[in-house]
C-alpha cells in the first residue's frame, strides 16, 4: 500500500510542477506559446481558469496522499 501511495504521490507532483509552470503570471496561457497581450490581466477564462482549478485540486490530492502516507507508517 505505501509502495502505490508513494507512486501516486510522485505522479501527482511532477503533474503539479507541470500545471504552475504552465501558469504564465498574467499573461495567459497565450503568452506561454509567444502570444503577446495587452499586459491587462482582468479574470481567469477558458483555459486558464481550468488550469488554476487543476492547480488547487492538485495540490490538495497531494496533501491528501502525503497525509496518508504519514498515517499508514505510523
């Protein structure tokens, strides 16, 4: 059971490190990719909005799996 914990836990944090970097601070996933952009950053949409959702959600499964671990050893 630790053995598939701590594979989820690695899995989950190179998904994790994939999703912030991915997260250009605003200028949209379009400024990643070479997009320019007015430099005005208002609200998340699209796809940005559903990478910062994916970012939250990761990061509490990771908390969760680390938890969890801690919690079988002991």
């Amino acid at each position: 059971m630790i053995f598939w914990l701590k594979i989820a836990q690695l899995v989950i944090a190179i998904v994790l490190t994939i999703a912030i970097l991915l997260q250009n601070r605003g200028g949209g996933v379009g400024g990643v990719f070479g997009g320019g952009g007015s430099g005005v950053y208002l609200t998340k949409r699209g796809i940005e909005k559903k990478l910062h959702l994916l970012t939250i959600i990761l990061a509490a499964l990771f908390v969760l799996v680390s938890l969890g671990t801690i919690w079988i050893k002991a």
